[in-house]
C-alpha cells in the first residue's frame, strides 16, 4: 500500500525557493524526501528560485543607484560587459624568455 500523499503547501515551496533554499533543505521542513520537491513542486520551486534572483537584483541595483562606488563597478561588469583595461608589452622571442626563467630561476637550485 502506498503512503499517504503529505499535505505541503506550494507557496510556502516557493516562499523557501526564493530564499535560496535547495530541493533537499524544503524536503527537510517538510519531512519529506528530496523527490517529493523535485517531482510535484519542479514550478514552484524554479518560480520562488527566480523571484529570489529578481529581489536581489533590485537590492543590489538599489544598492548601486545610492552611491556604492564598488556596485557600481561590479553591476557594469556584470550587465553591461564593462572591463577594467589592462595593457600588455611584449617584446622579442616571448617563448624563449619565459622558457629561460622557468629553468634558471628554480627556487632551491
């Protein structure tokens, strides 16, 4: 005989979702196994996951949008494929060079 279909309220599975929680921790607060989430609550728990995503978003957004210089620098990394510049020199036979630092400057030789 099959056990009993346990009573688990799909808003609080997505409530759990938007903070992060994982399949295994909801299954827990529920005293259930981790399949039940994955199988009956795969919607709620992508919708709650993505609701999280959103609201920090917002907050880090808002976070910037006040003044913090170092969100600032991390959202235009992030959104808007800004990058920090980095020039390179190089001159002569590179390969040659970095083959001869490695094999005489062997720390212990």
């Amino acid at each position: 005989m099959a056990r009993p279909k346990l009573d688990i309220d799909p808003k609080k599975v997505e409530a759990l979702a938007s903070y992060g929680c994982l399949n295994t921790e909801i299954a827990s607060f529920f005293g259930c196994e981790k399949s039940t989430i994955t199988k009956r609550f795969s919607t709620q728990v992508r919708k709650g996951k993505d609701s999280g995503k959103i609201r920090l978003r917002q907050k880090q957004f808002e976070t910037a949008m006040n003044g913090n210089v170092a969100m600032l620098i991390w959202l235009g990394k992030q959104m808007l494929d800004q990058r920090d510049k980095q020039d390179l020199e190089a001159s002569g036979d590179i390969g040659i060079t970095l083959k001869k630092i490695i094999t005489d400057e062997r720390p212990g030789e």
